[in-house]
C-alpha cells in the first residue's frame, strides 16, 4: 500500500512537471512563430479561396486596400494556388484597378504556373502548389483612400478548374 501510494505520487508529480513543460514549450513555439511570421514591410495580403476549386468566367475576386502613403514604393504581388491536375501552365487573369476617386483601369495579366517542361514553379508538395508573381516593383499609389483590385479569369473556357485560390501581397518596397 505504501510502496504504491508512493508510485503514485512519484509519477504524478512527474506526469505534473511534463505537463508543465509541454504547455510552456508550446507558449515558446507560438511567440516564436508569431514573432517570425510578423513582416513590418508587409501593407496588405488576402488570399480567397475559389469556390469548389471552379472559377467561373463571370465571377469576379475583389481585394480592398486603403493607402495612406503615397510617397513610399510598393512592391505588388499576385497570389495564385493550383491543384496540380491543372490543364494549363499559365493563367490569364483580367484585373481592374479602382481608385479612391472612382477612375479605373484594366489589365490583362499571364501569369506563368509551369515551366516548358511542364514542372510547376511553385512551393508545396503533394497536388498544391504555391506561386506568388511580382506583378510590380518600387510602384507608388498616386492617391489616398481605398483601392479595388478585381480579379477574373480570362482563360477561355466557362469554368477554369484546380485553381483554388487567388490573392495579392502589397509590401513596402527594400530599395
């Protein structure tokens, strides 16, 4: 009785101290993560996921954005995931850019998924890759006030499947 009382007691103070541990282990990964994660360069990213991974021709993806600083440069990212049962090795997008002033303007876009071996260029592994395109360098926003970036695909075809997703990064440009 004794000797078991004291198992007891041994290994519930050692299952307490791994507790302990684990929980302050996991409080040191998430601060780590959080701090390597944070990029003070970065204005804005927002990815959408495409519905059913079926991008309709008529359905179009908006991404707002308020500018406050029209001295600093910006680099423009688009971001685009695919299943890799993709049909193609790019991806025409039409993009309109409304400004805070209502004016717009419209842009079509390739975006190139695979390369001419039909190797996909992007990260991941299994059947998604992750690209992300530099769509523009150093550019500044010539007026305050909230931006409208809409996306539609322009491939063609009704339906353009295994995209699965589509986003912009707007980061403070390094030079």
């Amino acid at each position: 009785m004794i000797l078991t009382g004291l198992i007891k007691s041994s290994l519930n103070k050692i299952f307490n101290n791994v507790k302990k541990y684990l929980i302050l282990f996991s409080a040191f990964l998430f601060i780590v993560t959080l701090l390597f994660s944070c990029d003070p360069n970065k204005l804005f990213e927002k990815n959408t996921s495409i519905n059913h991974a079926a991008w309709s021709k008529f359905e179009i993806i908006p991404f707002e954005v308020n500018i406050v600083d029209t001295i600093s440069k910006y680099n423009f990212y688009i971001n685009v995931r695919n299943n890799t049962d993709y049909a193609f090795s790019n991806l025409y997008l039409f993009m309109n850019t409304i400004y805070p002033e209502k004016q717009m303007s419209k842009d079509t876009i390739e975006c190139f998924l695979a390369d001419k071996n039909g190797k996909w260029l992007g990260k991941g592994w299994g059947k998604y890759r992750f690209l992300r395109l530099l769509l523009g360098k150093g550019i500044r926003f010539p007026q305050k006030g909230t931006y409208t970036f809409e996306f539609q695909q322009a491939m063609r075809k009704d339906t353009l499947h295994n995209i699965t997703d589509i986003g912009i990064k707007i980061e403070k440009s390094r030079q």
